[in-house]
C-alpha cells in the first residue's frame, strides 16, 4: 500500500493523512495508491500540510506499517531517546522499528 | 517605485531616464554588431566580455532563471566596478526576498516574472540599517562608520 | 571576547525581524515551501526527520556562560530540554515549531547570538581552533581574523546564493585542531620571515562524497589584504562553480576540476582588480576587533602543582586537559561522550552547569569543540579538583579525551532525514564495549568518526578509524575505513572492504583495534601503526 505523510507547517510535526484530516500516528493512515499526488497537491496548497510526499507501507497487525526503516523512525521517534517517541512505554516497539 | 512602464506593469526602476524602446540582445549578438544598446546577460555569461563597450550600453538585463542561481550577482558587481552607469535590470525569478541583495550589487530595475507584492518590496528595501560590505550601492559599510 | 556594538545590533536585530516576516508570509501562504526554503536555511531551520530543525551559530566556537544560559533556556522553552552540539561547533535544537521560530531569533539577539547562514549555500559560520587564545603552541587567537571574516561574511550581497555552502575555518597554530584542511577555505595565520603576520589559504578541501584536502594556494596575504583576498576566492568560486550538479557544486570540485593554479591564477587577477574597489575595512578595524580578545587577568604565579593522590581525578586531569600560555593554567575539556551516551547532547541543567563553571572558573568563558565537546579555556591548575568534582557529580566527568570513547558522530538515520542509517547507537555500542573489556587506556589517541551518510557530517574520512552507515536493501549496513586524520597530519580514510551489520561493525572496530595493539611499536597511535604496516594485516583480520 502507499500512505502519504508530510509535516504540519506551524509545528512540524510529522503527520499522516486519514483520508480526511492529518493524523499524528501513522496506524491512522490510509492506503493512497493512485491518488497520493492529487492529495498531496490539494492538502499543501492549503496549507493543511507541508512538503508531503507518499511511502511503500504494509498492513502489520492490522496497522499500516512503513517499509522502510526510516520511515519507520520518522513515524515513531528517535530510538536513542525512547523518552522522545509516540510511544515511551511501549516495550516491544523496538521490534516495529527494527 | 517611479516611472512604472505603462506596456510592462511588472518593471520596476530606481532611475529617472527613459527606459530603452528595443530587446535586449545575446551577448553573443551584441558583441557581434554594433548598434544595440542593450544586452541580456545569461547566468553562464562573462560580463567581462561587455567591459569594452560600456559606453555604448543603456541596459544589461541580467537574467535569473532560477532564483538560486546567483552568478548574476556578480555579474552586476563586475560592470558597476567597471564603471557602468546604465540601467542594470534584474529579470526572471526575481523574489521579494532577494532584491535588496540585488540592490546592494548595483541593480537599479526589477523585471520579474511574477509582480512584486509592493508593500513587501518596500519592506524588503528598507530592512537593513546597516551594511557589513562595501558593495556597488556604495552605501558606507559598518567598518567605515566605525572609523569615521 | 568579542560583544556587539550598535551596529552589530542593528543587523541581528534586522535579521529577526526580516526573519518574522518571512515565516509569517510562508504561513499566509504568500510563500511557497520552495520559495521560503533557501530563506529559512539561511536562518538555520531545516525541516528534519521528526520536526523543524534549529541550528544556532556560536562563531568560532566561542561562548560566555550568559550565552549558554540562554542556550538552555531555548531548549527548555521551546525544545525537549536538550540541545545537540556540532561538529561545526554550533548546537541545534530537534524539535522546533516554526511558528515558534521569530522568537528564537528574538531570544538569541538578546545574548548577541543568531542563526544567520547556520545552513544554506552562503558562508557558514566560521569556525575556529577551540584552543584559541590559551593554547601555549599557538602563534597569536586566531578569532580576531575570524570575526572580522564572521562580519564580512554576513548578508554578504553577492555570495548568498553560491553554487553550494561555504565554510571556513581559521587557525593560528601548526597543530591544527580545527580540520582547517578539510574546509572549503582553510586559513592559518602564520608569520613571515620578515616577521609579519600573514594568512596562509588553503583552498578547497572537505568531506563529503568527494573529500579532498585542500591545496595551499597562498602562502602569505597580508593581514590588511585578508577579506579582499576572501572575496575574490569566493568570487571566482560564485562565478565558475558547477551548478549542474548539486553534489559537484562545492569548490573542492572547482578547484580540482580547473587546477589549483589555474584557481589561483583567476583569483589573483580577481584580486588585483578589487584591490582598487576599497573592499577592505582598515588596519584599525582588526585592531579594535583585537581589542576584545586580549588576554583575561591571569594571576601572576599562579601553581601548577596538582595533587594526584586520587587516580579518578589524575586520569581526568591527563587526558582532558590541555597546555596553557600561562603557567599555573590550563584549558579543561568537559566530555560530552559518556559510556553509551548520545556524542554532543547535553540537557539544560548540563548547560546551567556548564555556563556557571566557566563563570566561576574559566573567566566566563567557554568553547564549543568541533569533536562535540566543550572547554573552559582558562582554568586555574589550582581549581582544577573542584572543577573535576562538581562535572563528576553532574555526569560530566568522562576521562575519555582523544580516546576510543571519545566519537564523533552526525545524528544520523535517529534525527537526520538525509541519513542512510543510524550512527549514534554505534557510538554508544562502541562505547560500552571498550569501556568494559579495559582496552581503552592501552588505545591511547584513537580519534573514531562516524557518519550515518556519504555526507559525511560525522567526518568518517578523517578517523584513524571511520565509520560510515550506508543502506543496504533497506537495512543498516556499515562501512569501516582506517587511516584518516583531520590534523596537521592530515589524511583521507580507506574503506577495508565489504560492510557490517550492526553488531558487526563493533566487533570489527574491535578487531582493528587488537591489530594495533599486537603490531605496535614504541609511541606509536593507532594512526601511525596504520600508516606503518598498511590495510593488509587489517583486512587479513577482519576478512581472513
């Protein structure tokens, strides 16, 4: 599947689109395949998002889960500072990054 | 902003005498014949090659086709250190955000692409209090007033 | 050390104000991202893998404690209470909001500080010997020259949109501390035999994909020739460097491609003909920026004896201190690479610290190091057991300068949108092994880099032992290389061979390491060993 993701252009913050708003957490994100640069050119024309771009995902206990390791580190946190991430406390993140 | 051109509502200049009435030519042309009086300066292009005939130039477009592309900045520079008096025309990617630089290296007209927001373009203008550099403006730099 | 006047001011004071305005139009939308990214880099403010990134300038690595206060501060304000020191002896903030960003800059302006050309392709902030000013094997500080470069440079009209960034660095000592070599424009100020002051330029070097050293293309330009000379190399640099290729853009690739001759022949024309076009301030403008770097009060006689009854402390004092022009004195390194930390970050509370011990013991003074550690220049000898006492009770402690654990490393795939892999937990990994199987001690001076990407902001090229972290099929994979120094004895690293994975790579730097310490002959480092024997008996080991 392809997710589309991009930053909030106030805060930066990396967000993920839901199919109808942007989301924090990137298990809120849809399936885009076709439709990601007509998204991605309505959503940063509004401002809604900045510098959006699509990424390969697959389904992974039910959520989307990005391919690629640095999209996955960029949905979650940095690993060195567990502390900083969306998810402190949860022990078995590290196997969904890695 | 004076002498807003009537068939060119995107030109702006900073000089009182007429704009000149004809295209700017290549330099290669222009250093091909004589009769031209005005010349469009490419990024890729030597200035230099101009320095003999500035007597006979009244406008050297300098032209921007891509804002990041700063080559023209010097280009500007070398024909004011050269003692060009003409009309030094910035065209192409002109942005708000970067005409007082192109100010500051002797352009004395903006011919941009996309119309400058004119009360940006006059913030942008009167921004800096001071310069560090001395430059083709010839405005006194930091130093020089330090020393005065 | 230097303090603004109203003029340098007026100019930051301009800048945040411009600075305002612009992310206001970006957030009206009257600005494209494509548009306001070259204006928001050349205030420092990426857009990274998690958020804004904030990158601050501290020229030439220099600091007061009031300074550092308003560093924590930012970071606690308007950050995660932590701040991440360069390899370019600036700090940068992760997790910045740009709505938040105008009154960063405002912050800044406060302490005299900016983030003008932290990023962009201008000329980056200057950097400098971390040294500079105490150190007792250095010429003159060579930070006048820096600054009155750092004034030169900023909002410099005709080279803010080069080919690529520019950095520069200056330095006054042949033991170069400052990668000057690897630096676009490298200068040291050196003497001649007429015994005047002059600047060496060495032009063209630096890391990234390309790394190269940089060729010395001036032997001596007069002091009051220094920015006249700066100019024309950038001007023929802005004129003829690539653009058709952003990765063959900097000047090393102009250099190498035209000929250092060829270089310097059209940068000395250029010379000759701006030496007519008063670009250079006067003498007395160096002389008054000189003015602020004079020596603090030192206090005459002061000991030099240190009692070394607790080996804790004497470890310390060996390897994390360093010689001092005036006797009872020396310059004090705070180690910011404890055993499995992440190399450069220090929270509020260590900058509080740190900023209130150079008060206390460094005349206000303190240093950003381009390793990513932080000194107090001008420490009594005789404070030297309560400053020891108060970093160990902080955690700042480390005894591990110039040693194994001392790493650099970029921040890598954790923070870096550019990074092909993950560098700092290779650092702490690192770390951890050698300060548990004891062979640190035995390693001696063992400089060890890493980079998360052929960019090289870990300076990989310039390790005795380099490491770069590449993406293989999606997975971290790291490449070791051995033989690179940023010194005087400048060299570039050779990869060994084929990659590692993660725990790998450890192992590998493990086994060049044992290398060493079987082949070694008397006094010699890591890097000379290397230099001696060759790659093979490495490879031999590594890949058998």
């Amino acid at each position: 599947m392809r997710i589309l993701t991009g930053n909030d252009l106030k805060s930066g913050s990396v967000t993920w689109w839901t199919g109808s708003d942007w989301s924090l957490h990137v298990e809120d994100a849809v399936d885009v395949a076709g439709s990601e640069d007509e998204i991605a050119r309505r959503e940063e024309a509004s401002r809604r998002v900045n510098a959006p771009y699509a990424i390969d995902a697959e389904i992974y206990e039910g959520r989307p889960r990005p391919s690629h390791i640095k999209d996955r580190i960029r949905a979650l946190g940095p690993t060195v500072r567990p502390d900083l991430t969306l998810k402190p406390t949860d022990p078995d993140i590290g196997t969904w990054v890695i | 902003m004076d002498n807003l051109s009537s068939e060119n509502d995107t030109l702006i200049r900073y000089r009182d005498d007429e704009p000149v009435d004809h295209a700017a030519v290549t330099v290669d042309s222009f250093l091909d014949q004589s009769s031209a009086s005005a010349v469009r300066v490419e990024p890729g292009d030597d200035a230099r090659e101009l320095l003999p005939h500035l007597e006979r130039l009244s406008l050297v477009e300098v032209n921007f086709p891509a804002f990041g592309d700063g080559r023209g900045y010097s280009s500007a520079q070398i024909l004011r250190e050269a003692g060009y008096q003409g009309e030094l025309r910035a065209v192409g990617d002109v942005l708000v955000d970067q005409v007082a630089y192109m100010r500051r290296c002797g352009f004395d007209a903006f011919d941009p692409d996309a119309p400058l927001n004119e009360a940006d373009l006059e913030t942008a203008l009167s921004r800096w209090p001071e310069v560090y550099q001395g430059a083709a403006d010839k405005r006194t730099p930091i130093w020089s007033k330090r020393h005065a | 050390m230097y303090l603004y006047d109203q003029y340098d001011q007026a100019m930051v004071d301009a800048r945040v104000a411009e600075f305002r305005d612009q992310a206001q139009r970006r957030l009206e939308g009257k600005l494209t991202e494509d548009q306001f990214k070259p204006l928001r880099l050349m205030n420092g403010l990426y857009l990274q893998l998690h958020a804004y990134m904030l990158r601050v300038a501290i020229p030439y690595g220099t600091l007061n404690s009031r300074q550092m206060h308003a560093l924590a501060d930012i970071a606690e304000k308007y950050d995660r209470g932590y701040g991440h020191f360069t390899t370019r002896q600036n700090i940068q903030y992760n997790w910045i909001k740009l709505e938040d960003a105008g009154d960063i800059l405002a912050d800044l302006a406060e302490v005299e500080m900016h983030a003008i050309q932290t990023s962009g392709n201008c000329i980056r902030n200057i950097s400098s010997d971390h040294f500079a000013g105490a150190a007792a094997d250095e010429l003159v500080d060579p930070r006048p020259y820096a600054e009155l470069l750092r004034q030169w440079s900023s909002f410099h009209p005709e080279f803010s949109y080069l080919p690529r960034k520019f950095k520069i660095a200056v330095i006054a000592s042949d033991t170069d501390r400052a990668a000057m070599r690897l630096h676009d424009i490298g200068i040291q100020i050196v003497k001649n035999d007429a015994g005047e002051l002059g600047a060496a330029f060495y032009v063209g070097g630096g890391m990234g994909r390309t790394p190269m050293i940089a060729p010395c293309i001036k032997e001596f330009v007069p002091l009051d020739r220094l920015v006249t000379y700066a100019e024309a190399c950038l001007r023929v640099y802005n004129r003829h460097g690539r653009r058709d290729n952003k990765y063959k853009a900097r000047i090393k690739i102009l250099v190498h491609e035209m000929g250092a001759e060829e270089y310097t022949r059209q940068v000395d024309a250029e010379f000759d003909h701006m030496l007519s076009q008063g670009i250079e301030p006067p003498f007395a403008e160096l002389e008054r920026i000189r003015t602020f770097f004079e020596d603090p009060l030192f206090e005459e006689g002061a000991s030099a004896e240190i009692d070394r009854s607790d080996p804790d402390f004497a470890l310390w004092v060996d390897r994390n201190t360093h010689a001092h022009k005036a006797d009872g004195y020396v310059s004090a390194v705070i180690s910011l690479k404890p055993v499995g930390g992440i190399p450069g970050d220090a929270t509020s509370e260590q900058m509080r610290l740190m900023a209130d011990l150079a008060k206390d013991y460094s005349f206000d003074e303190l240093r950003v190091m381009h390793t990513q550690n932080i000194v107090l220049p001008h420490v009594r000898v005789a404070d030297l057991h309560a400053l020891w006492t108060a970093l160990e009770e902080a955690g700042l402690g480390s005894s591990n300068l110039d040693t194994i654990e001392d790493i650099i490393a970029c921040p890598g795939l954790d923070y870096c949108s550019l990074a092909n892999a993950r560098s700092i937990p290779v650092a702490q990994k690192i770390s951890e092994r050698f300060a548990a199987n004891g062979k640190t001690e035995a390693l001696g001076k063992l400089k060890l880099k890493i980079s998360g990407c052929i960019n090289a902001c870990g300076h990989h090229h310039a390790g005795h032992i380099g490491i770069l972290g590449v993406d293989k099929k999606g997975v971290e994979n790291y490449q070791l290389l051995l033989g690179g120094s940023e010194a005087e004895d400048v060299s570039l690293a050779k990869i060994t061979g084929p990659g590692f994975d993660e725990a790998g790579i450890v192992d590998a730097v493990e086994t060049a390491a044992d290398v060493y310490l079987r082949e070694r002959e008397d006094g010699e480092r890591f890097l000379d060993t290397y230099r001696r024997i060759g790659m093979a008996p490495f490879k031999e080991a590594l890949y058998g």
